[in-house]
C-alpha cells in the first residue's frame, strides 16, 4: 500500500518550483492562481527570494504547500492508500485525500500562517531539539517545569522537539541534559509551535475552518493530533483545529501506518527531511 507523506516549515529552499514553472503548463497555471489567491506574487519569492524573505511565516507556509501540492498532481502515475501530513504538510495530505480543494486549503493555509505569525507577537516563545532521549523521558521532565513546556513534535525514537515559554525552554534544556539527553539545542524559530501559546492562532483560523467545506476522504488521513487513520470529516475538521496547539505525534503516525499495511512511503514536497525520519522510524521500509 501506498503511503503520501508530505513535509512541514523549514524544507524551503530558494529556487523551489522554478523548474516544473518552466517546464509544466498545469503547473505554471496553479503558481499564478496562488499568486492571485494570496495577493501577493508568492512565486517571486519562492524563485528568486533570499533565506531570510524565504523564512517569513507567511511566505513560508503557503510556498511550501504550493510546492508540495504542484509535486503531487504532476505525479500521476501513483494513487494514494493513505495519507499523512508533519504538521504544515497536514493541508497538503488532506487535498491529495480529497478532502479539501487545493485553492481552499490554500486560502486555510495563508491564514494559518498570519494566525501564527499574530500569536507569535503576542507571547513570545521558542523551541528546542532533544536527541537521545526516549520520549516518555523527554515528557516526564516537560511536565516538571513550573511554565509552559510541551513536547512538540514527536519526529524519530530519540529526537524529539519541545515548545513553550522562553525561560521554561532554558529550564527544560538544561534539565534535559542533567537527566542524559545527548543534546538540547533552542532553535531559531519565531515561537512556540504546537504548544498552548498558539491558542490565539487557533482562535483565529477557528471561523476560517468552520467557513471551509471539508469532503469525505478518498483514504484514511492520518492526524497529527489521533495519529490513526481518520475517514470521519468532521472529525478531521476538528482535529485539523486541535493541531495547532496539540503535538505532532509523526513517529506514532508512521508507525500505525506501518501497522495498517503501508508498505512504501512517498513524500512530496522541497526537501527529503520525513524520508530520513521514517527510514530513522523503521528502515527495513521502502522510501521514495
């Protein structure tokens, strides 16, 4: 079976896209339908920005959707069994599951990433990258902070990313490390994602979601949130929502996957960031 993995902010790069552009008319064409939809000429910066235009949260988000969405349908040679999103890459599962259309999710997604962006500014926040540590272990010494500390995302056996507050980040790290992480290294982000701190964007993209029109999948959508495999829209609606401010369980998804009969992965999109976690996850799984 056939599993469609798409990845999340950070696998941007600039250039991304300018070849299929060039080369593919269906694909030039969904470029400069974003380009109306967003108001501004993403491609531009996609082509031709630098990192750090690149690493604008709402230059990012939708650049890395669009890519993967664009890589997707010009791969018509495969059909999905399953599929699954890391985080940001959840909206582009969702529109290869059928579930929503790629100009809606584009819309959902550039109000995500202004969403974020405002909470950001709000609460100032941050997170880190633990290596070597198992995740309960990573989970038991978040909760002992007296602040905001939340594991993050769940990517590999032994690299897990923590999220929340700043000072309660440092006291996490440096916990961490006492108790036998190999590493726990703040990362250069602009607040604490997937954490309680981004209720406000939640709230925000809440009326976005609701307005959106979610179709019954064509496969199951495995959520970060549940990390099953999830056919119920509405229940994928409420998840999509709870995301925000939930962990990215990708180690879990991958493995239920696994469980549920995938039996070769595909990513789509910049980078090949989820082909090294799920080979990290189980490597005797095929890749591609």
């Amino acid at each position: 079976m056939n599993a469609f993995v798409f990845p999340g902010q950070g696998s941007q790069f600039t250039g991304m896209g300018k070849d299929w552009y060039d080369s593919y008319p269906e694909a030039r064409a969904m470029m400069l339908r974003a380009n109306d939809i967003l108001g501004f000429s993403l491609t531009d910066v996609m082509f031709e920005g630098t990192d750090e235009e690149l690493r604008q949260t709402r230059v990012t988000q939708p650049a890395i959707f669009l890519h993967s969405i664009v890589n997707c349908q010009l791969s018509t040679t495969l059909s999905p069994d399953m599929v699954a999103g890391h985080s940001l890459g959840e909206f582009s599962a969702l529109v290869a599951a059928g579930v929503l259309g790629w100009e809606d999710a584009l819309r959902l997604v550039s109000e995500r990433a202004l969403a974020m962006q405002e909470a950001c500014e709000l609460q100032s926040g941050t997170m880190a990258a633990v290596l070597g540590m198992a995740d309960d272990g990573v989970v038991e010494i978040c909760n002992s902070i007296d602040d905001v500390v939340v594991a993050a995302n769940f990517n590999c056996p032994g690299q897990v990313v923590i999220s929340g507050s700043v000072t309660g980040i440092d006291a996490a790290c440096k916990n961490l490390k006492e108790a036998g992480a190999k590493r726990a290294l703040k990362l250069s982000v602009g607040g604490a994602f997937h954490s309680p701190l981004m209720q406000p964007a939640a709230d925000r993209l809440e009326k976005a979601i609701i307005a959106t029109i979610f179709n019954t999948p064509i496969c199951p959508v495995y959520q970060n949130v549940s990390a099953l495999g999830e056919t119920d829209k509405d229940v994928i609606k409420k998840q999509l929502l709870e995301q925000l401010t939930s962990p990215v369980r990708w180690t879990q998804s991958v493995q239920q996957m696994i469980a549920d009969g995938a039996t070769a992965f595909y990513e789509f999109g910049p980078g090949d960031v989820l082909k090294g976690l799920i080979r990290k996850i189980n490597p005797n799984i095929e890749v591609g």
